[in-house]
C-alpha cells in the first residue's frame, strides 16, 4: 500500500511523537471530547446551511439546525450521548450557559449544550455574510500522492471565484493563536493548499482561519515557494515517522497541550509506564489507513 498522511497525524508526531504511537500503533480508545464533539456540531451547521437560499441564511435558521444535527451525530456516535445529560441530573444549573463547557469536558444538560453551540454560530455570522457565499465545496476530500507519498484530509469550505482564484476556508472553535504560534496553525491549511495546488494546478490565493470563541479570522496568501517548503516538511516528517517505525523510538516532547492529553496517566514523561509494543508496531506505525486516517471537521489542530 501507498503510504499516506493526514495533517491531524502529522499533527500528531509534531506535538509529540509518543502521541502518534499511542493513536497509530497501540489505538488506545480516547473518551469523547465535549470540545472536539461540539466543533464538530458548529461546522455540521455551518455546512448544511448553504443548503438553504442564499436569503434565507440567517442566524436564526442556523442556530434552528443545530438540534436534528446533534441527534444525527449522536445516533451515528452514541458515546457522545454521555456528554449531555437531562437538566434534572445536572444538579446545579448555575454558570450554564455559552461559556459553561469550554474548557472541561463535563456533561451539561441539552439547552446549555446548544447554546454554547449557538454563541458560535452568532460569532460566525459577525465575521462572514453566508447570503453573500457560494462554496464551490463543502467538507470536501482532497488527495494528492507526492513522491510516493499519499496526503489526504478534508477542508471545510472551498471557495472559487469567477476568475478561477481559490479561497480555502477552515472553521476553529478555538481561539486564535497568538503570533508565536500562528505558524503552527497555517501549516494544516498549506497542507490543504499543497494539496489543492497538486489536483488542480492552481495556487490557492488566500488561506482563511476563522476563529469562532473570540472572533478573529487569520488569513495567509500563500506562494509556489510556500507550498514547495511544505512538501520538504511533510516529506521530512514522513522520513522522521519511518525512522521512529525502525527503531521504536518513540519518545515523548512534554509541553503546554499535556494537561489536556487523555493518556497522560501513562507517559513516561510523568511517571507513567506505555503498554508494551505490540510486535508488528513498525507495520502499524506505516499503515495509511491510520496515518491518512481524517474525516470532516477535524479539529485536532484547533
């Protein structure tokens, strides 16, 4: 099989390369996340309502679409039930509201959970105009094999004027990063572009991040020396991958998102043991379908 990537697993060895192993090699399950799983219903939203006219994509009709979505996602996830609750087994409704689970993954009851949702959605509406758009695609799967390397995700939104230029466009329920960290969050959307630029031929000619928890939109004009950049650290992280599939080195880079990482129990970085390596690791480690693993509205980078 061709060898492949996604951004989320290339994500994944950059911040930390243990990580990967644990999600590629070991497949430890991870509980729902009330973050990922409420990023997930804002750009379900945010993609069916361009399914409506043009002046009928209000906010009001948007935030409306936020309930059969939920039921949809968890009829399709039903772990993600777990995170909402009825209002009498909440307890104390007090702090509810659109910030209350922004931080934790704790379970809320259904009203709160749609209004935390519904804050984002009224945020996208002060930053886009959606009467004013009309994606050429929506959730669409890119792919694109680059010596002998297969990269494949999803963008949320792609647009494409009349003159042929591309705008790609991916929601954040996140806040935006700050300039130290602004090029850690392009290098999903030049992934994209690189992508794009290798089935279409076509430089993208804006890179667009929008951020819904604070309201701020990030935007990048990429050029062909950008995207060739990319292709050298992609084609460097996938030699890094191989390497560490070789050795078994797999060791963990402490930072900052370790407070939020579900295995942290057993990082040896916090005195924690990692199961055994199982003895086909080094195949798992390079099997695309964990590697190239994405799916819609992956917000592992947010």
């Amino acid at each position: 099989m061709t060898p492949a990537l996604s951004p989320s697993r290339a994500s994944d060895f950059m911040q930390c390369p243990l990580l990967y192993r644990f999600r590629v090699i070991d497949r430890l399950p991870e509980p729902p996340s009330a973050a990922a799983a409420r990023g997930t219903l804002v750009h379900a939203a945010l993609e069916r309502i361009f399914d409506l006219p043009a002046a009928e994509r209000t906010p009001e009709a948007t935030i409306g679409l936020l309930a059969s979505e939920w039921a949809r996602l968890v009829e399709e996830e039903p772990d993600l039930a777990g995170l909402v609750l009825p209002a009498d087994e909440v307890g104390n409704d007090e702090g509810d509201g659109p910030d209350a689970t922004e931080d934790a993954d704790t379970s809320v009851h259904t009203q709160a959970w749609l209004d935390a949702a519904a804050a984002f959605v009224r945020t996208w509406f002060t930053l886009e105009d959606p009467t004013r758009l009309e994606p050429a695609e929506r959730e669409l799967y890119v792919e694109a094999e680059v010596d002998g390397l297969v990269m494949r995700g999803y963008v949320d939104r792609l647009d494409v004027a009349a003159d042929g230029r591309l705008r790609v466009v991916d929601y954040k329920t996140g806040r935006a990063p700050s300039e130290l960290w602004e090029g850690k969050a392009l290098f999903q959307m030049k992934f994209y572009a690189l992508v794009l630029w290798r089935t279409r031929g076509v430089v993208p000619t804006l890179l667009q991040l929008v951020y819904l928890r604070d309201g701020q939109v990030l935007r990048y004009a990429p050029g062909e020396q950008d995207l060739r950049a990319t292709e050298r650290k992609i084609q460097a992280l996938w030699r890094a991958i191989e390497l560490a599939a070789e050795t078994g080195d797999w060791r963990p880079r402490p930072g900052r998102l370790c407070s939020w990482c579900h295995h942290k129990p057993i990082c040896p970085a916090w005195g924690g043991t990692p199961p055994p390596l199982p003895e086909d690791a080094g195949q798992r480690a390079l099997d695309p379908r964990a590697t190239g693993r994405s799916q819609p509205a992956d917000d592992v980078v947010d």
